[in-house]
C-alpha cells in the first residue's frame, strides 16, 4: 500500500456584525490536516491536481494492468 498523502493549512475567519447598539466580532481560526491513502492500482507517478474557481481537480489514473506471459513447459 502506498503511504498516506497529506497536506496542511491554516484557516483565519473574522466576522463582523453591526447592530444599532452593539458590535460583534467572531473569529475563528487554526490549522487542520487532510490526509488520504491510495489504493494499490492507482499509478501514483502520474497523479494530477488542478485548482480553477476555487474547485479542485485530482485525477488519479490506474496503474497499467500486468499482461499476460506465455512460459514454455518442456516434457522429457
């Protein structure tokens, strides 16, 4: 099994709101971690990842199927 993929970020987050008598400020913020392991049959030397508009894009192909091969048996 190929070893787990992960990556890492840190997330900040400040809201405001305003009211006639009042101002609330809510602010979160911290770290986080995705991490994912890959199956055995995907070729993970072709792996490709694209971020357009705020989507992201991962394409993981398969590794090529094992052909078969022929093995001369001699009787004697």
């Amino acid at each position: 099994m190929t070893p787990p993929i992960e990556r890492a970020g840190e997330r900040t987050l400040a809201e405001t709101t305003e009211g006639a008598d009042y101002r609330r400020v809510e602010r979160s913020y911290g770290s986080f971690t995705r991490s994912f392991s890959l199956p055995e049959t995907v070729d993970d030397e072709a792996i490709e990842a694209n971020l357009a508009d705020g989507v992201l894009t991962v394409r993981l192909p398969k590794k090529e199927a094992p052909t078969a091969r022929k093995i001369a048996v001699s009787s004697n």
